[in-house]
C-alpha cells in the first residue's frame, strides 16, 4: 500500500488543493448568508420611498379609475405613497414594456390587464416584452364585464334587433374598440362569430373616443365597460342589450345576459392584476401580496370599486394570475385564427 510522503510534491499539491477547495466553499458559503441577509433586510426596509405605478392606459379609464381606488389604501397599508404614472399607448405595451425595463426593486409596478395576454396572440402584435417571462407576478385587483350598447336613439330596441341587422345588412355595421387585441375587439369578433353575422372592427385610441363616435352615430354599438358607459345609460343617451358575462352585472342588475338576450358562447371581460419587473426579489413580492389581499378585503373599497363596475378580487397569488393570463391566450388563440385578426 501507497502513502504520501510529506516532502514529497504529491502531497503539497494536494494539500494546496484542500486549502483552496475550503477557502471556496466558505467564500460562496459566506455570500450566500450575505445575499440572504441583503434579501431579509430589503423587504424590512421595504418601501423607504414612494412607489411609482406604471397605469398603460390613459387617465379617467376603467383601468386608471381602478388603479387610483386600490393605489389610495395600498400605499397606507404600505407606509408609503403610489404615484400614478399614466403610460398609454398600444392597448397597454408601451406601459408594459417600460415597466419590464425597470429596475427590479419593487419600485415600480404594474397595474396589467388580461387584454395585453389576449392581445399578445394577435398575429403581428410585437411587443417589447415577453408578457409571461419578463414579470413577476403579484395579485389581482379586480375584473370587469362589458356591455353591449348602442345610442338611446336606435332603432335597435335589443340584442336580436342588432343581430337581425347584422345579418341583413352586411359590411354596413361597424364597432368601435380602444384598439386592436383589446377585449372589446375581440368580444366583437367573437359576438360576430357566434352568431354568423357581419360587422366591421373600427379600432380607437382609447374607450372614450370609440364611444363619442358612437354617440355621434358614426358606428353602430360598442362593447363598452360599465364604469365608462353607465353614467349614458342612465341618462338614456345610450341603451345596454346585453352583458357579456354567465351572470348578470352586479353594476347594472337590469340588464340582461347574452345567454338570456339569446346569444350563449360570447363571455368577455378583462381583469386587472399587480406586476413587477422580473428578478423582483420574493420578499417584496410576498409583502406586496399580503398588502394588496389586505385591502382588497375592505367592504367600503370593494363597495367602491363595485361602483365602478369592478368586482374585486379575493386573496390571490402569484401563480394565480400567471394562470389566468395563460388561460387568456388559450381562449383567444382560435378566435383569432378563425376571425383572422392581424395587427
């Protein structure tokens, strides 16, 4: 049997080699407990200032009306004010895609909608971002349904009457949306689908616009969401046919169904969740989390956003809105293969 001599070179070499091999093991040790030290010690200090969130729609939307709501009892259960950051644009990319180049701090956030999943399978719709890699997921907020309109002075007294229209009079009915991909385009499309009409898509910078025009009589209905047509549907300037949900709005009880006004299979809406950039540390992302499942738990804000024809959400997670945002993609991909949607 063999042994080393310890004068000999063998025996050096592998002493030297042991001595390095230890030195390493307890550097990487060492930087270990001090990247986890930084992480404990980041979400006690965190947030030590305010916190910008990154709305991608313009101000007075659904989006916006939500996001101010949720942002005013988040930053006290924070400790620190939200500032809202207006960043429309491309039904909701260039906000995104500011964010997704962010400094991942938890500094600042996305307010996201399923849209941006649903517009994200539009053929030709290139973003900046890849919308289920570049974030790290926080919780829902809320979702919102649509309701089919037209103006108050219509001959269209219900759903049937603008299906009947549709089929009778084909390329003459259009439909405002804010915008190519957005839930109103593709709830649309969808509604033209099902029942084997036609109806030309007539994209707009924003919900507002769309639904000027269709108070001017320059198209023929919208899918609009209720916080920005029910103060004209109460007035009477424009008449709801339908709700595009299996349940009827709690914003607008008297208004009936699709299923109920006669066209089953069209469901669309959109729901609105929290993000950061990706690399987000977790601490913050599970802080942010408790908060915002904190407050959304408050009967007088639920109350308030139910106003605003937004159902809040209760206690959701992370893997919960990635989930939900691929289910998004997987229900709008044939639609728009079959109504063969290009940006």
């Amino acid at each position: 049997m063999s042994t080393f001599n310890r004068r000999s070179p063998a025996f050096h070499i592998s002493t030297t080699f042991k001595q390095k091999l230890t030195r390493s093991l307890l550097m990487a040790a060492t930087g270990m407990m001090l990247s986890l030290s930084a992480a404990v010690a980041t979400a006690d200090e965190y947030p030590s200032r305010p916190i910008r969130l990154v709305v991608p729609f313009t101000a007075g939307g659904g989006t916006d009306v939500t996001s101010r709501l949720v942002a005013e009892q988040l930053g006290r259960k924070l400790g620190q004010s939200l500032i809202i950051d207006n960043r429309p644009g491309a039904s909701g990319a260039i906000g995104a895609g500011a964010v997704a180049r962010e400094k991942p701090d938890g500094y600042t956030l996305l307010v996201g909608t399923a849209a941006l999943a649903a517009s994200s399978v539009v053929e030709g719709m290139k973003t900046p971002f890849d919308l289920l890699k570049d974030f790290e997921f926080i919780g829902k907020l809320g979702k919102i349904d649509l309701v089919v309109v037209v103006r108050g002075q219509s001959s269209i007294r219900n759903l049937q009457d603008l299906v009947n229209l549709m089929k009778t009079q084909p390329g003459k009915v259009q439909f405002g949306s804010p915008g190519i991909g957005a839930p109103a385009h593709l709830g649309g499309e969808l509604f033209r689908l099902v029942t084997k009409s036609s109806a030309l898509h007539v994209p707009y910078k924003g919900e507002s616009a769309a639904l000027n025009d269709l108070l001017g009589g320059q198209i023929t209905f919208q899918l609009c969401a209720p916080l920005i047509c029910g103060p004209r549907i109460k007035d009477g300037s424009l008449r709801a046919l339908a709700v595009t949900a299996k349940e009827r709005s709690k914003a607008l009880p008297d208004v009936p169904t699709m299923a109920e006004a006669g066209v089953p299979g069209v469901e669309v809406g959109t729901w609105y969740y929290l993000a950061a950039p990706k690399g987000t540390p977790a601490e913050v992302v599970k802080k942010v989390n408790a908060a915002l499942n904190d407050v959304l738990a408050d009967e007088q804000l639920r109350a308030r956003l139910l106003a605003a024809g937004v159902e809040a959400a209760k206690r959701t997670t992370p893997a919960e809105v990635k989930q939900g945002l691929e289910a998004e993609m997987a229900k709008w991909r044939p639609v728009v293969k079959m109504a063969n949607i290009t940006n």
